[in-house]
C-alpha cells in the first residue's frame, strides 16, 4: 500500500491529489488532498525505524499542550507513515520575529516533569533515550552525548582522541552547565528549517525531537546554522532572561547536534566536534 493509500484509509477518505513536497534529508513528503476536502502533510521513508512516527507524533502533541505557538495537529502515525494537518506556508507578518521568541519562550516556561520524558523518541533516524535523569549534567551527558558520540564512533568517524575529549567533557559537565534551571520543555532539533511561517504570517515549529531538557539547547542549536535573527533572541530575552554566562555555553550545547550531524552525514562535520572538544575538554 502507497504512503497516500495507507494515509487515506486510516482517514476514512480517498485520496483524490498527492504531490510531492520537495525537502527534507531524513524523510520524503506528500501534499495530499482527500475526497473530503482536507489537506494532508504525509511524512514516510523506504525504512522507517519502529516508533519513529509514533514517538513524531506525541512529541508534537506535547509541544502543542504549552498552548504556546503553532505546532502541526496530527492526524495519524503509525511506523509506516505520519500525517500531520497541512499547513500552507506564507511570508513571515509583522512581528513575526518577536512572536517567535516569545513563543518560545512560553514553550519553555511550560517545562517538563522531568529532564527527559515519558517515552523515547529521535532525532532524525538516531534513537534518543529520554529515560529521566535527576539533573540536567548528568542528562547531557549520559542520554545525549555520550550514546550518539559511541555510534559515530563506532561508524569510524571519531578517533580515540576524540573519545578520550568526550569522555574528559563528559566529566567536567556539572561544573560546565551553568546554574541549575526546572527543565523546560524544548522543541529539541530547532534549526531555520523546523521554522516556518503559516498563511497568516505567524510562527510555526516543525519536526521535533521533544523532551524535558535546558532551555538552552534549543537557542544553541538555533545559532549553529543561522535562519534566525536578532529580533528573535531579544524578544526571548526580555520575555525570559537567560542566567549569567550562557554566552560562554553557546558551543556546550551544539555539541550534541554537531555529534547527531556525524553520526547522520559523514565527517564532515568532526572539525565542529574537534573545536568543541578543544575549548571544553
């Protein structure tokens, strides 16, 4: 069964237009449009890991009970697929920025019960632990980095050294982490394009890979590949200021993305690692 067909009957609705959505490095996409009029954003790849779409969809739902910006409504996972509410994209309106840090900002103020969350989940095809930890060093270190640094090395793309730089960070995290904060509740892979503006202009997140974590990730990540602007981090500012150095933890937190970048697409990225490593450990 097609990815339309499987879509379509778990909607109880026959699919009457399916286009390809051009994008995207982990999964391919479909606008799909059903007999009964709705629009249908449908995610699927050739071999999906098992809970992958599951563990998409609650992660969504999640971030869409802070009431705090425009997550995608879901309409049905299953390991096969993910069909999630179209969302016609549109030029960013006025304020957009602002309302984005704001957003996020009340996103992360919702927190989480723990660092970590209720299930597992991913970031992209990559399994992430999400079993809580008491505090957020030991979280960082022990269900993020260490567990995606072991598969990249494991793929040859990490040397000894660079494992020996992970293992020395690793111990020094409780003193590297800043001040102790409640978990916020984080988007967890926010990068330019897991943001999107709807046909009204205002923000919109995508794509999460969601736990209870520091709220600092998310701004570090935003910051590794650019897409954001200013107006977004003032507006985050003011609406919840960050504690004393986190300038200085900046490069601390995309090492876990810059590790997640090894272990999905090459060697390319190790020089990132490497600088990191070479500042903290």
């Amino acid at each position: 069964m097609s990815p339309a067909d499987r879509v379509a009957a778990a909607l109880g609705s026959a699919p009457v237009l399916v286009r390809p959505v051009p994008g995207g490095d982990i999964n391919r996409a479909l606008h799909l449009t059903l007999a009964d009029g709705r629009e249908v954003f449908v995610k699927h790849r050739d071999d999906p890991p098992p809970g992958m779409y599951p563990a998409e969809a609650a992660g969504l739902a999640w971030l869409a009970g802070a009431g705090a910006i425009r997550v995608p409504g879901v309409l049905h996972a299953d390991d096969a697929v993910l069909a999630l509410e179209w969302i016609t994209p549109g030029r960013p309106g006025p304020g957009h920025d602002e309302r984005l840090g704001l957003g996020l900002a009340a996103l992360h103020r919702a927190g989480a019960p723990s660092f970590g969350l209720g299930a597992d989940g991913f970031i992209g095809t990559i399994p992430q632990s999400n079993a809580p930890l008491p505090d957020w060093p030991a979280f960082y270190g022990e269900r993020r980095i260490a567990p995606v640094a072991r598969r990249a090395h494991a793929r040859g793309l990490l040397d000894a050294a660079a494992m020996a730089g992970v293992e020395r960070l690793i111990a020094r995290l409780p003193d590297l982490c800043g001040p102790p904060e409640p978990p916020a509740r984080l988007h967890g892979d926010l990068w330019g394009g897991n943001a999107m503006a709807d046909e009204a202009g205002a923000p919109v997140l995508v794509d999460p890979a969601a736990y209870g974590g520091h709220r600092e990730v998310d701004l570090a990540m935003m910051r590794l590949f650019g897409g954001f602007s200013a107006a977004v981090f003032a507006a985050y500012a003011e609406a919840h200021p960050l504690a004393p150095g986190h300038e200085e933890r900046v490069d601390l937190y995309q090492l876990y993305p810059l590790l997640v970048h090894v272990a999905l697409f090459g060697a390319g990225y190790v020089p990132g690692v490497e600088r990191v490593l070479g500042r903290y450990a």
